[in-house]
C-alpha cells in the first residue's frame, strides 16, 4: 500500500535523477543529508563537483515551501559567485 508522502519522495527522487541525467552527471554519492538537503559527489562534464538536492517540506505550504527553497538557492549562489 502507497501513502501520498511516500509518492511525493518518489517523485522527488526521480526528479533530481533526472535533472542529474539530462545535466551530464554520472553516478553519484551521497555525502551528507540534513533536515534541508542532500549532498552528492558527483562528475559533471568530467570534473569533480558536489550537487546539492533540496526536497519539499510536506508539513509547509507548497507556495510557501518553493519561495523558501527559491530564496535559499539564490543566495548560495550569490555566495559562490
């Protein structure tokens, strides 16, 4: 028997698989996982990199929820440039 929040992570899994394919990246590794992301070691275009995943609250608004991640991504962006 399949529960909603179990489809949800599925569906985030598959997405980051994805997006990790369609970028180029090979196999990947898991590092570390927190309350807001996991982290891979990756390749990406033949070089070492390190991908971030973040996945969805389920206990938060969707609305709320993407405007959060959105905020966050953009400032460790800002951060690395």
């Amino acid at each position: 028997m399949s529960t909603r929040a179990n489809d949800d992570d599925d569906a985030d899994v598959d997405e980051s698989m994805t997006m990790r394919a369609r970028l180029g990246a090979t196999a990947s590794t898991l590092l570390s996982q927190g309350a807001e992301a996991r982290v891979f070691a990756t390749t990406f275009l033949n070089r070492d990199c390190v991908c971030k995943q973040r996945f969805r609250k389920k206990y938060r608004l969707r609305a709320l929820d993407e405007k959060l991640t959105r905020t966050r991504v953009n400032g460790e962006a800002r951060a690395l440039v």
